[in-house]
C-alpha cells in the first residue's frame, strides 16, 4: 500500500515540476521608462532609492545656482510623486508572473474502505495551453502602456518643473525692479514735497505722488511673499525638504524662434506622444482580451487515473473531462471584451484629435510670446533706454527739471517689468509645447 502511495504522489510531483515556470522578465520595466525619455528630452532616470534620500546628479552643482536643466534632472530623481508612479511597475511585473502561471494539478485520493479498494485521481487543466497565449500577451501589452503612461508622467514633470522655475525667476526679478520703482517713487515724493513748499503745485498733487509711493512699498512686499511661495513650491516639486539645501536660480538663454512648421510638429507629435501610443497599445490588448474570452468557451481537464487491484498491483489510467459549451458559452465576458475594444479605438481618435488641438494651439501661443518678446527686446526697451539717456543729458545742460529724468527712468522699469513677465510667458508656451509634441524640439 504504501509503494502504491508514493507512486501515485511521485506522478503529482513530476507533472507540477514540468509545468511551464513563470517568466519573471520583462522588456517593460525601468530602463524602458528611462531610455524613452532620454530620447524625447536628453534627460535620464535613476533607480528607485529609499523615500528620505535625495539624491544629486553628478554634473549638477548647486554651489554656481541651479540652471533650468539641473532643475530638472534633479526633480526627475527625487520628486516624491514621480516616485510614486514608477513603484507602479511592481504591479506590472506581478500581472505579468500570474498571467504565465499555470492552474494547479489536483490529486484526489479515495481510501480503501471495503470492499471498495484505493482509488487515485489527478486532473490537470490543461485549456490553460490556449488559453495562456492570450492572456501572457495581453498582460505584456498591458505593462507597455502602462510604460508609456509612466513616460507621460515623466514629460508632465519636466514641464512642471520649467514652469515653477520660470515663474520664480520672474518673481525675483520683479522684486529687483519693484525695489527700484520703489526708491525712484520715493525720490520723485521728496521733489513733490519741495515743489508744494515752492507753490509749484497743488496738495492734492503732492498727496497722490505719497500714496503712489506707499503703494509700491507695499508691492515689494506682495510681491516677496509671492517669491516665497514660488520658491516653496518648486523646493517641493524637486523633492527637497530640508533647510539645509538651498540656491539661486540662473536666468538661462532665449532660444531662437523655432523654424519648424505647425504641420512637422504635429508629424513628430503623432509620433512620439506616449499618450498615442498607449492608446494603441490599449486597442491592442483589447483585442488579445477577446481571443482570451472566446478560448474560455472550452474547458477541458486531463485526467490520470490510478487503481487498485485485487491482485496486489497499480494501474493507471488516462483520460478526460471536458465542458460542453451548450448554455454557457461566456457570451457575457466576450461581448464584455468587445465593448472594450470598441471604447479603446473611440479613446485613441479622441486623444488623437486632441493631440492635433494642443499643438495647434501650443504653436499659436509660443509664435505669439515669441514675437511679442522680440517686439519689446529689440525695440521698445532700447527705444526708452535712449530716452533715459537723451533726457539725463538734457537735464546736465539744464533744459529739464530732474523730476522729467525720474519719470523717463520709471516708465523704462515698467517696461522691464514687462519684459520679464513675457520672458516668463515664453518660458511657459515653450515648456508647453514640447509636451504636447511629446519631445523636446525648441
């Protein structure tokens, strides 16, 4: 009796060691994530480390003040949501191991009682082998659009990051400016003051040019409050939460205006926009979902079957059991699976069109700063820096008072307040559009 159970047991351990094992690999993993936006921005990816860390990139140095591009290679290797996302790949691989398992050989043993005699079964769900293809495929694509996905998370930060960037510099340049509009208001108020002992002009003159200077006192104010706030905000998006680390940001250079078309952008778009691709990806998982559900519709179970005899031996027996399809044939999960690829193919022309409205209007907006940026770059500040100048000479020669010179030199601030607020504008729809092209172009 007992080498009959051990025969019996040694078939289940053969067959479970034979069964296909789980292929733990995948193309779909981090340096996936990482070379696909190396090649769309130049920038790369690290490993995942412990949640407090943070961690510097080589050739970044914070002692000279933080570029743009440090920026955002460090918020790429700390930034905690970011982080976030990637842990998401764990998910993947763990779909993917289930999708390549196998269901479990089942033994049953049924004890000689008499004068029944020992009685052995072992049913191996063998559909598994038509089924398996369908749904280790369908869990590849998966994981793929969810790389994709994750790509898209990573093009979404580096966006963010060059906006916060470019807004805290415009911040504190505003308050370099406001600083001094605040100094020449005041200059301009002690001159009034004089001029009202004089009787040059009247008390209601005197006590607006005041206000005036009250008000832009407490605009530098405002407007430092704001720079903070700025500044926590981008602190927080590059993953820093101690005190301890801190630097300047560094004006960075105004790149030329693209010479590339609407048309070629929306051509690179098409091609390089993970969003697209991941819709693709998803029509396409859709569509091994229903190969999956239709190969449902035959379960069958190999059996072996082992006896004993009257005469002190074992015998084995194959055979099989399998499902007739008659009142259940999962019409239910196939036309499930249908409706899902149906709701992909509409999602993929809907992100598609939406691709086409985005860079059409990214386009409109970075021509629209670039011009205006040019317009007061080139003309209207050097036009009122030679104002300032023929207007100072005036005053040494005499023929005008001082408070003309102060008045000239204000609206030239206001100018180059201006100007900063369009170099931020800029910053924005530039930042903008390489995310909607999907890869950085200007």
């Amino acid at each position: 009796m007992s080498r009959k159970i051990h025969l019996a047991l040694s078939i289940v351990f053969i067959v479970g060691c034979s069964s296909p094992s789980p292929n733990e690999e995948t193309s779909y993993d981090f340096p996936n994530i990482s070379e696909g936006i190396r090649e769309r921005t130049d920038y790369t990816l690290r490993q995942a480390s412990e949640p407090d860390q943070f961690n510097i990139p080589e050739w970044v140095t914070l002692d000279d003040g933080l570029s743009q591009d440090e920026a955002v290679a460090l918020a790429l290797w700390n930034n905690a949501q970011f982080q976030a996302d990637l842990a998401a790949l764990g998910f993947a691989r763990a779909e993917l191991l289930e999708a390549n398992m196998l269901s479990n050989p089942v033994f049953s043993v049924l004890f000689p009682v008499s004068p029944k005699l020992l009685e052995t079964a072992l049913d191996i769900p063998i559909d598994a082998l038509w089924q398996r293809p369908h749904r280790v495929a369908a869990a590849k694509l998966d994981a793929q659009r969810l790389s994709e996905n994750l790509i898209e998370n990573g093009l979404g930060l580096i966006r963010d990051i060059q906006i916060a960037y470019g807004d805290l510099l415009l911040a504190r340049e505003r308050i370099i400016l406001a600083t001094e509009e605040a100094q020449l208001k005041a200059q301009i108020t002690q001159l009034d003051q004089a001029r009202l002992r004089a009787g040059e002009i009247s008390e209601l003159t005197a006590n607006t040019s005041y206000v005036d200077t009250l008000r832009a006192a407490d605009n530098v104010k405002l407007l430092s409050k704001k720079a903070e706030i700025l500044e926590q905000r981008l602190y927080s998006l590059l993953g820093i939460t101690s005190d301890d680390i801190t630097f300047d940001v560094v004006p960075s250079e105004i790149s030329p205006i693209s010479p590339a078309s609407v048309d070629e952008m929306l051509k690179i778009a098409f091609a390089c926009r993970p969003d697209l691709r991941a819709a693709e990806l998803a029509i396409e998982s859709a569509g091994e979902r229903i190969g999956w559900e239709k190969s449902k519709v035959y379960n069958f179970i190999a059996v072996l079957d082992g006896d004993d005899t009257e005469d002190d031996s074992f015998t084995i027996r194959p055979g099989f059991s399998v499902e007739f399809p008659i009142f259940n044939q999962n019409d239910a999960k196939i036309a499930y699976a249908k409706a899902e690829l149906e709701q992909a193919a509409q999602r993929y022309e809907a992100i598609r069109q939406n691709i086409i409205l985005q860079v059409q209007q990214g386009y409109t907006q970075y021509i629209s700063a670039h011009e205006q940026f040019d317009l007061w770059s080139s003309d209207i500040i050097p036009s009122l820096e030679q104002a300032v100048e023929q207007t100072q000479k005036s005053y040494e020669a005499g023929d005008v008072s001082l408070i003309s010179v102060l008045h000239v030199q204000r609206e030239l601030i206001e100018a180059r307040m201006h100007l900063t607020e369009l170099v931020a504008r800029l910053n924005s729809s530039t930042a903008e559009l390489n995310y909607c092209i999907g890869k950085k172009m200007i």
